[in-house]
C-alpha cells in the first residue's frame, strides 16, 4: 500500500517537473494585459470604468427619456411612464436601490384588506425578482413599496434597456399584487356565499 502512494507521488512530481520545463512561453490563462496608452491617446474602456455609480445612473435614466431630479434627501427622483421612481446610488457601491413608492395603500384599520395584502406580499417576495415592503404612514394608511437592488456598471451591454427591464419587472410586479389581492378578496365573497 505504501508502494502505491509512493509511486503516485513520484507520478505528480515527475509529470510536475515535465510541465514546467516544457510548457510554451505564450501564457493563454494569463491576464489580458492592455499596453499602455501613449502620451496623447485615450484609453476609451479605462474611461468607461472611472465613471462613477451615480454619474451613470443619472446618464442612464436621461437616455431612457425621463429627466431626473434631487429629493431632500438626495436620492435621485424620476418619472418613467407616469410613475415616479426613487433611486439610491452611491459613489462607493456598484449597486443601487431603485424603489416605487406607495405603488397601492389602503386603510391600516381595515383588518381583512391588511390580511389579503400580508398574504399576497408573502407570495410576492418568495417567486419575485423584487421585494414588496408595507409601512404605515402618519395618515393611519399602509403603503406598499416595490424595491430593487441591482447592479450598475458601465460593463453591462445595454444599460438603458437593462434599466427599462428592471422597470418593467415593476409594473409587472404591481399588476400581479392587483390581480392577486383581488382574488383573494373573490374567494372570501365565494367562501361567504
């Protein structure tokens, strides 16, 4: 037995050895390396890759038509098909937060419509690519939020119709909660009768 792990060892190191002394000068698993730019030239990707989180959010939503603006609290603000989204990037995270506020509200004293809605969010967030979140306002309502943290770098192809997905898994989300929340109200009727 011990024969038999000796002779594989020796295997490793002689074909280890084989290896390093016959292996070609070209190195196809190394690094791409790009040279250097000279004096006057510009390197468009390194341009591409020093553009900051939010300067390509606010690039991106003017490309997809809407025109964004500054909220109090300095999160970016757009309209988008009637909608008005809320964005939250920073220049130290590739990552940002997209969110629909108050996407659909209702009374917070209305116990069955809360308990349809607890219900449907549940659902929502477990087969979802977004998260559905409710807050209760001063006005005694509840609100719903849909939300999104996502990546966004100057490296995805397409970015504005990356954006445009994105959003649209928003409405998509919203019309599914409608739909779901009324169907959870038909059963209830169906139950009563």
């Amino acid at each position: 037995m011990t024969w038999h792990i000796i002779g594989i060892l020796v295997f490793v190191v002689i074909y280890n050895i084989w290896r390093y002394y016959h292996e070609d000068d070209s190195d196809d698993y190394g690094p791409n390396i790009e040279p250097e730019p000279k004096n006057n030239e510009v390197n468009g990707s390194c341009m591409e890759e020093t553009i900051s989180t939010r300067q390509l959010a606010l690039r991106t939503i003017e490309n997809i038509g809407s025109e964004p603006k500054y909220d109090e609290a300095g999160r970016i603000q757009f309209e988008y098909q009637g909608i008005v989204f809320v964005m939250e990037a920073d220049n130290e995270c590739l990552f940002v937060n997209l969110i629909w506020p108050w996407c659909h509200s209702f009374s917070k004293f209305d116990i069955d419509e809360f308990a349809r809605v607890r219900q449907v969010v549940n659902e929502v967030n477990l087969h979802e690519s977004v998260s559905v979140v409710y807050t209760i306002s001063d006005s005694d309502d509840v609100a719903l939020h849909i939300k999104k943290h996502f990546l966004l770098v100057p490296q995805i192809p397409d970015v504005e119709e990356y954006l445009k997905l994105i959003l649209n898994s928003f409405f998509r989300t919203a019309r599914m909660l409608e739909l779901e929340i009324e169907k959870c109200r038909m059963q209830e009727c169906e139950q009563q009768v």
